[in-house]
C-alpha cells in the first residue's frame, strides 16, 4: 500500500509540474493568434493630392471583412393547382345504372358552404352506383344554372354549383335495368346545364364585367398591413413627416472644411470613414451605428477644430456613442483602443466622449439616410416586380458610398435616399422608367428635384472612390449582398427619366 501511495504522490507531482508548462504554451499560442488576427490602426491620416492615386493616404494592412455570414433564401410555398370544371357529359361513365322508380321524392334545399366548411370531394351518392374515381357526381335539376354564370352560387366540389332554390332529388338505383331511362337523364341535363366546351371563350365572359388592372400609374398603399408591429402602419405617414421636420434641425454644416478646419480636408474624412466601415463589418455592427457615427462627426467638426493626429480618435469616440445607442451588446471602450493599436489611451476615449456628448446637447437622434431607404425601398417594391433584395442591396450600398463624399453633405438625408433609390432601379432596368407615383407619393419628391443628387451618385457609382478607399466595395461584393458592387452601371442616363409626370 505505501508503495502504491508513493507511486500516486509521485505521478501526481509530476502531473503538477507539467501544468505550469503546458499553461504558458496555451496563453503563448492565444496571444499569437489574438495578434495575429489583431485589426492594424489606422495610420497617419494625410492627404497627399500629387500622388498619382489621387488621394492617397498612409492606410494600415487591415483584415478584410468578415465573409462568413450568407444570406439564407427563403423557401417559397408552391401554389395547389385548382381542379378545372368537369365536363357534364362525364356522367355517362357511370356504369350499370338504371331508375328504378320514375317517381322524385324531393329532398331539402341544399344548404349554403363557405370556404371554411367547403367540402375537399364529391357529394356523397347512394351505395349501389359503381362511380370511377375521376367522375363527377351527376346532380339532375330543374333549375341548373352554368358555373360561370351563377353569381351567387358556391361550389360544392370544384366541378358543379348550386344556388338556394336547387333541390336535390333522391333516385334509386339498380344495377340492372333500362339504360333509355340514364339517357333521358342525360339529354335532360344537357338541356339544362349549358357547359361551354372553349373554356377560355367563358372565362372570358366572366372576367368581362371583373375590374380590369389599371394602365395608368397609380399610388399602391404601402401602409396596409396592420398586423406587423414593426412596420407602425397606422403612425409610419407620421413618423415620415416627423423625419423630414427634425433632419433639417440635425444635419451637419456643409462648409465647415472651408470655414473651421485647417489641418483636416475632405480626403482624411473619407480615408477615416472608410476605416471605420471595416470596423463596423469586423464587429458585426448594424448600419444605423455607421450611419449614426458619420452624422456625429461633421457635427462635431461643423464647430470644433480639431488636428489630423485626433481625427482618429474622434472616430472611435463617436462609434462608441453610436453603438451605445443601436447596439444591442455595444463593444466596450477597450475594444476601440485595441483597434486603434493603442494609439489612444482609455481615458482619452472618454475624454472625447465626453466632449462630442457636450456639444450636441446629448441630442443622439438624428435622422440618416437608412432611416429612409427602409421606406423608399419598401415604397418602390410595393408595384414592382423587380427582385427585392437586389433593388435593396444596391440601394444601401449607394447609400454608403454617398458616406465617403464630402460635397454631398448639401443635400439632406431623405434626397439621397430618394436618389439611391431612382439609381438602384435604372441601374437593375436601364429601359424602364424609374420612378412612378408612388415613389412620388411617398418620398414627396419629383424627378426634376432628384436630379442633380442622382447624377452625382452616377459619378460615384460609375468611378468608384478610388483604390485607397476600399472598403464598401469590397463589402459589397460578397455573397450575402448579392454582388451588387459589380454591377455595371449604363453611361448616362436619359434625360426624359427626369422630366415629371402628371
């Protein structure tokens, strides 16, 4: 026994000995590999306008977006295909049978179905009849109305109608007997049962007096759905106009790079928020927070100067603002000075939160252009046939490439909406007119107002924002947004796609 315990106390200590080791080699290879994935800072932010890119600016290697996530399609229910009206004439399948008494006895009225006690199959017939599995029930009666012709009957079984004034006869049948008396019934039925044989030439007359779909444009209601309690039906005509009110009140100076900054230009702001489009896709941010942190920054630049070397750190700052606001489990303030390479300290971080809080009057809401691209879209998918998420996709990443230009900060949130929507359907059908009157209803713009904003979007879109500024384009051209990033855009647009309609 003692050796035993001897041998346990030894392999025990050993075990012991070996754990430190093996420890420091896992926290040695977690490190290597947390440093190895490490997002790399942005550097220095220049502007360097001789270089032949253009603008070209000191950018760090960054990883490139997270491609993992793929857009799961939704499967499709197959519609049931309708059973066609059976022809009368089928009746005369039914074999062996004869009436046994030419007396009728009539029965009670048939009563009235709706859709909810409809019956899926035949009337039920008496037990003797040897019917075939495919033939119609035959149902004689002195008032037989066509089906196409009966306004207010309701079919029994996909095959006859019957109205409140049909009696159902009872026969009785034998199996053998005379078949003069089957075909009595037959030309009877024929008489009374007018069934053309061109089907379409009836379908036809039915549809006549049916409401035909209008040619002209007309204003779809996108506002009728009163059981999703995201879409706010009964208040979004409200919440729009709201909208439209508080993003004159919110939005940035349109010429603060000229009148307040002077060591800061158009291009570092670009070069910025392209950086932190990367970020918000590594973190798996929603855009609302990009958008958000975009409109926290010219605000804040619209009145405070501010040099290259905090640019970044005003970045971050406004991200974590932003993300506080939209997220759900915002990342914490360590987490944006680790993305910065520590370049920033914690305590700055909040130090400049603390600042951008103070000069926009904790007023966080802000109208952006995703908040009305989730209408537009919806507006213009309401008559269209176009595929949805495409016209979508495109859409955002019109949108989000507006983010990088300086010089469209002098038009409001709700014109580049607008205008990404009018370029996103021209670019998917470059022959069909773009805008309709429900857009026009909708958006309460008119395509002589878009114009100048959807042309330099085409500019944008057709040139790209260069090779330095990569971002959106790359995450544009994955799976999950359809690939609309490599999309070809035609040359020019028509003029007449401009022109309003009465």
């Amino acid at each position: 026994m003692s050796t035993r315990a001897a041998s346990r106390r030894s392999s025990s200590s050993s075990a012991a000995a070996k754990r430190p080791a093996m420890a420091e080699g896992a926290k040695a290879a977690g490190t290597a590999a947390a440093q190895a994935k490490k997002r790399a800072a942005l550097g220095n932010i220049t502007n360097v306008v001789a270089a032949p890119a253009g603008r070209a600016a000191a950018l760090g290697k960054v990883a490139p977006p997270v491609t993992g996530a793929k857009l799961n399609s939704a499967t499709s229910a197959v519609p049931l295909k309708k059973p066609s009206l059976a022809n009368a004439r089928n009746a005369s399948s039914i074999r062996g049978s004869a009436v046994k008494s030419a007396s009728i006895k009539p029965a009670p009225p048939v009563p009235r179905l709706d859709s909810s006690t409809r019956p899926k199959h035949n009337v039920p017939v008496p037990a003797t009849v040897h019917v075939p599995s495919r033939a119609p029930a035959l149902v004689p009666c002195s008032s037989f109305v066509s089906p196409a012709r009966s306004g207010d009957s309701v079919s029994i079984d996909e095959t006859m109608s019957t109205c409140d004034s049909m009696k159902s006869p009872d026969f009785e049948y034998i199996d053998n007997g005379d078949s003069s008396m089957l075909a009595s019934l037959q030309r009877r039925a024929d008489e009374h049962l007018r069934i053309s044989e061109d089907t379409d030439v009836e379908e036809n007359k039915w549809k006549k007096n049916a409401p035909a779909p209008m040619e002209i444009d007309r204003v779809c209601d996108v506002d009728n759905d009163l059981e999703d309690p995201q879409l706010c039906a009964t208040l979004a005509s409200d919440i729009y106009m709201h909208l439209r009110e508080a993003e004159t009140k919110k939005r940035p100076s349109t010429d603060f790079m000229e009148t307040i900054q002077k060591d800061v230009n158009p291009s570092m702001r670009a070069i910025l928020i392209d950086w932190l489009v990367e970020v918000a896709e590594e973190y798996r941010l929603v855009p609302d927070t990009l958008y958000l942190t975009v409109n926290y920054i010219d605000r804040y630049l619209s009145g405070n100067e501010i040099n290259r070397q905090r640019l970044q750190l005003l970045g971050v700052a406004c991200m974590l603002i932003a993300a506080k606001y939209e997220e759900i489990c915002a990342p914490q303030v360590e987490e944006f000075c680790y993305i910065t390479d520590n370049t920033y300290f914690r305590d700055e971080v909040l130090e400049m939160e603390a600042s951008v809080l103070n000069y926009l009057k904790f007023e966080m809401t802000a109208p952006t252009a995703k908040c009305f691209l989730r209408r537009f879209a919806r507006s213009a998918q309401a008559c269209d046939e176009d595929p949805a998420l495409h016209l979508e996709f495109l859409a955002s990443y019109i949108a989000e490439l507006s983010l990088l230009e300086y010089n469209l900060l002098s038009y409001p949130p709700s014109l580049i909406a607008a205008s990404a929507i009018f370029l996103a359907r021209f670019i998917l059908q470059p022959t069909k007119y773009p805008w309709n009157s429900t857009l026009s209803h909708y958006t309460q713009y008119k395509p002589s107002e878009l114009s100048d904003c959807v042309k330099a979007l085409h500019r944008l879109f057709s040139v790209g924002p260069g090779s330095n500024l990569p971002a959106i384009r790359e995450k544009y051209s994955q799976h999950k947004y359809k690939f609309v990033a490599k999309k070809q855009c035609p040359p020019q647009i028509p003029t007449e796609f401009f022109r309003d309609t009465t």
